[in-house]
C-alpha cells in the first residue's frame, strides 16, 4: 500500500512563524518514517467507509468552518453539538436492550428481568413469521417461529408480552416495519384494556418500510401503499398519541446490509424527507408531526467517523427541515435517534471480543449525542442472547455512563481538527448523495429504481475484499486467530416446542372468538384500504375483534397485493 503522508499545509498567513516551522519539522520526520507493510499490519489509509485519511490534520482542515453556521451550541440550530443544552448532565440516554424470542410468555419474563437490572425502556424484537405477516400456523412459517424474535399472532399475545408492566409509565419502541400499523394497533388495544388512555403511550414505532426495499427485505406490500399507510399513522398518533413517535426512520439495517457511513446517513435521511413530503402532501403541517420523528442509526467500529456521522446527521437534518421543508418550529428541526451497536462488526470466532468491540461503539455513540441506545450482546452471533451475555451488554451501558465521565461535558471533541474535517466531509458526500437521488425524481423513485441497493452491494464488496486480502485486520477473524477454539455451550436455543404451542395457540384463539365479528372488521378494512379513509381506526378494530396479524395482512394483500422485488445486479 501506498504512503500517504498529507501535509498540513496551506495553513494560512495567520499562523505564526513558530507554528509553521514546528509542522515543516513534523513533516521531514514524517517522510523518513517508513509504513506499517504486509498482510494484517493494520495500516490503512482510509476509514472504513473509503474516506481518504490525512497522518494528522490541524487549521487548515477546519479553515472553512464558521462557528455560527457550522457548530453553533448544543441545543441550539444547527444542533452539531447535540439537541439539547446540557446533554447528559441533565438526562443520561435511554438504555434499551432489543430483546424478543419465543412465545409472548418467555419474552414478558426476560423483559422483567431487563427492568430489574435496570433498564429504562423496553424495545421489541418480533420473530421472522410476524415481521412477514403470517400467523404462526401458517406453512411459511415452518422452522421460524420464535427464533429470531418474539411471535406474536393476535392482540392475546400483546397482552401476554406486557403482563405486569404499566405502559403509561414506560417507553416502549417496536422494530416490526411492514406490519407496523397491525402492531401499532394491538399495542392500543392492550394498553386501553389495561385502561391506560393511547393519549398517556410513549414509545417508537419503526416503520420505515423505504428500507425495507434498500436493505433489510422483510416487505409485505408494494412501495406506495406501504407509504400511504405510514402517512395514516403519522395522521392518527398527531391527533391521538402525542407522546408516541409516529415512526423511527432506519439506518440500522442499511449499514448493516453493508453501506457506508455516508450511505447509511444519506439514504436514512433521503427515507425520513420522502415521508415528510408524503405527510405534507396529506394536507399535514410539518411543525404537527415533525417533532415526533425520530430516527434509528448503527455505531460501527470506526470510532471517529461514527462520531462524525451523527454530528453531520444533525445539521444536515436541521438545515433541510428548516429551509427546504419550511418547519418553523425548533422541535421540527431536532434530528432525535436511538442508536444500536454494530451487528456486523460482531465475530463469531473469539465471542469475547465482541464485548470490546461493543464497548467502543457505544462511546462513540454516546460522544456522539444519541438520545438511546441498544448494546449488542457477545454471543448475538451465534443465537439469541443469552441472559448473562445481556446483563454483560446492559453493564457496558452502565459502566459507561456513570464511571468514564463522558456524560460531563457536551460534545467534547468539537472542535478537534479530525472529527469536524471529518464531519464535513461526511456532509459533502451526503449532499452529493442528495443530488443524484433528486434525478431519480425522489427516494421512492430512486428505491423502485434500484439506486440506493446498489450502492450498497458496491461498498459491501469493497469492504469485504479488504477482510479477505488482509487490508483490514478483523482480530480472531483474518489475524489473532485462535486455532483451538471451541464455541461456548451455553447458547440459548429455541426448540420445535415453542412452535408447536404457538401454533395451538393462535388455532385456539381463532376457536374462541366471535368469528362474524372478526369477518365484519376485516371486511370495512378492505374498503378502507380500497378508499382514501385513515386505515388506523379499522385496523384497530380488527384487533379488538381478535384478528389475527396473518387474517389482517391477508385483507390488505387483497387490496394492495404483495411486492416482488426486481433483482439488481
């Protein structure tokens, strides 16, 4: 690999002559100091998104900036430094751990006992057969059921899921997407029969089906009903449920499907404005759901660049919502998101060291600025967490915000040469990203084009070449490695009776209930979908009726069809 030996030059008739002679120093030195070489030296002269690295950066890389337009102070526009004034001093973030498997049951106790531990939100993992819309007595379920989430068929599994938890008083966000308003629904009715008002529900709902399309592939119908039933949500929870985050735009999965960083925050951004346009073109006013947005992003293992790319996030946000959206309220300007460590930069070889690795992540997310955050736990490669290897995940929180001191001082690298050259350069390749999608006429456009998949699958190839040629050290992976090793034995695992009862149990929910009932909702829920009214409320009364989630997406297929994605290469 080649030297790369940037200067800092052109520092500018300011610098003194003390300086300059000082860097022309650092720079002979620099020159006669030979490379790391060979196969897993570790030397790379790039981020882990290809962004060209300099040996040191200093004035001449921040020289542009102006401290108004570009930094300003935390709580204030443009929100580089954070969205509110004092940050953690005044509020630590929400720590959730993402956590789902099994029946309803199994899934209640582990929750209680996240809670006890002390957790302070609750965030739903749905197993594969719900996230497609399909009961767990369905043959496509076969071999799934409870395996990578929780299994939920009807409203009688919701309850079953919060049994004993008060969910006036807790947060609760729900990673589900295309069946999102099902779920959105039964969580209502849960909580009503609880007789907790849906007006006192806090909590997020990810619904963000546009990257679906790019990146995670768990759909349901084509891209524009998807979309328009989104919109009705964000129309129902602006009148009904203020506390509610209408919808968590998703980067998450976009990274971890194998983007860039730049990717990752163009493209979750590009699916957050398609939605704001949407809502606007309902006849919403962007300053009445805006402040309820809320977005979802991936710390990866390049500590500074993740940095960098949630500092960038919050401008960017905060400049298009302002200028290009007409938002006029400083709330609709706020980019709030929850963060999740990286699942991708998890190994199975040597599982400990996910620990490290996560413990990384979650700083940078934190010097970051983010408002939650999930830790991953050390064995999620292998199966499901088990409840030491959670308890390990939740502690890193932990011992993060209350030992390290990070918490004490707001953005504390602002201002460092590195992070803000990077942070700018993060925003230019974002824009860049911006332009191209507007040729495609918008984001639903480029996705039905195939734009943003794409893109990915190029950085995904590139990244992996670099693993595999040894470029970048993966320790325990393609260096380190450990030739004995033995996987540990003690992996949760979900059996075949776990699906055998789920699937009794939804058969005897259906026996069990007012079957005309259920015929009937479903039936003005077809019309509904078929019309121009709000889906919300006739979902909600499927739900009452105990319809199943398959039974229901089954009525909306038959409106809205089911989507076939067009392969790219």
């Amino acid at each position: 690999m080649a030297k790369m030996i940037d200067r800092v030059s052109g520092l500018g008739p300011d610098v003194s002559p003390e300086y300059r002679e000082l860097v022309e120093r650092w720079e002979a030195k620099a020159d006669r100091t030979p490379p790391r070489t060979g196969k897993g030296s570790g030397a790379v002269d790039r981020t882990i998104s290809d962004v060209p690295l300099k040996t040191v950066y200093g004035p001449a890389d921040v020289a542009d900036i102006d401290l108004t337009r570009d930094l300003g102070v935390p709580g204030e526009y443009p929100y580089t430094r954070g969205i509110h004034p004092t940050m953690y001093r005044s509020r630590l973030w929400t720590m959730r751990q993402f956590a789902g498997f099994g029946n309803a049951k199994q899934t209640n106790e582990r929750y209680h006992f996240l809670l006890s531990q002390g957790q302070m939100g609750l965030s739903v993992a749905f197993d594969m057969p719900t996230l497609m819309g399909y009961d767990s007595d369905s043959p496509k379920s076969l071999g799934e059921v409870g395996k990578c989430g929780v299994a939920i068929d009807s409203v009688r599994d919701m309850e079953m899921l919060f049994d004993g938890i008060d969910l006036g008083a807790i947060t609760t966000s729900m990673t589900i997407n295309g069946p999102a308003a099902i779920a959105l629904a039964q969580y209502v009715v849960t909580a009503e029969n609880k007789g907790i008002p849906r007006a006192k529900l806090g909590g997020t709902l990810q619904a963000d089906i546009l990257k679906e399309y790019i990146a995670q592939k768990e759909w349901i119908f084509p891209p524009r009903p998807h979309v328009r039933i989104i919109v009705d949500m964000m129309e129902f929870c602006t009148a009904q449920m203020p506390k509610w985050n209408t919808i968590s735009v998703s980067g998450y999965h976009i990274r971890e499907a194998g983007s860039t960083a730049a990717q990752e925050l163009a493209f979750t951004l590009a699916d957050g404005f398609a939605y704001v346009e949407a809502a606007v073109a309902r006849g919403m006013d962007v300053d009445e759901f805006a402040p309820r947005l809320s977005y979802f992003f991936n710390s990866h293992i390049d500590f500074f660049e993740e940095i960098a790319k949630f500092r960038a996030a919050r401008r960017i946000y905060a400049r298009h919502m302002r200028e290009k959206y007409g938002a006029k309220d400083p709330r609709s300007w706020q980019l709030r998101f929850h963060t999740q460590t990286a699942g991708c930069s998890a190994t199975a070889q040597q599982p400990e060291n996910n620990i490290v690795r996560v413990a990384f992540e979650a700083m940078a997310a934190a010097l970051g600025g983010t408002q939650s955050l999930h830790t991953n736990s050390m064995d999620e490669v292998l199966a499901l967490p088990s409840e030491k290897s959670v308890e390990i995940a939740l502690r890193t929180q932990q011992v993060l915000a209350y030992e390290t001191n990070v918490t004490n001082v707001v953005d504390p690298l602002g201002g460092a040469y590195f992070v803000e050259a990077l942070t700018g350069e993060m925003e230019r390749q974002v824009e860049e990203y911006f332009a191209q999608i507007a040729g495609f006429g918008g984001m639903v456009e480029a996705v039905e084009a195939g734009f943003p998949q794409r893109e990915i699958a190029d950085a995904s190839y590139r990244y992996q070449r670099s693993i595999e040629s040894g470029e970048r050290v993966i320790v325990g992976v393609n260096a380190f490695e450990r030739p004995d090793e033995t996987q540990p034995g003690d992996l949760l695992k979900i059996g075949a009776e776990i699906e055998r009862g789920q699937a009794r149990a939804v058969q005897g929910v259906r026996e069990n209930r007012d079957g005309a009932a259920v015929e009937a909702a479903l039936a003005k829920l077809k019309r509904a979908c078929a019309g121009s009214d709000n889906v919300m409320p006739y979902l909600i009364d499927c739900v009452k009726a105990v319809a199943t989630e398959g039974e229901i997406v089954d009525a909306m297929v038959s409106v809205y069809g089911r989507y076939t994605e067009n392969t790219q290469f």
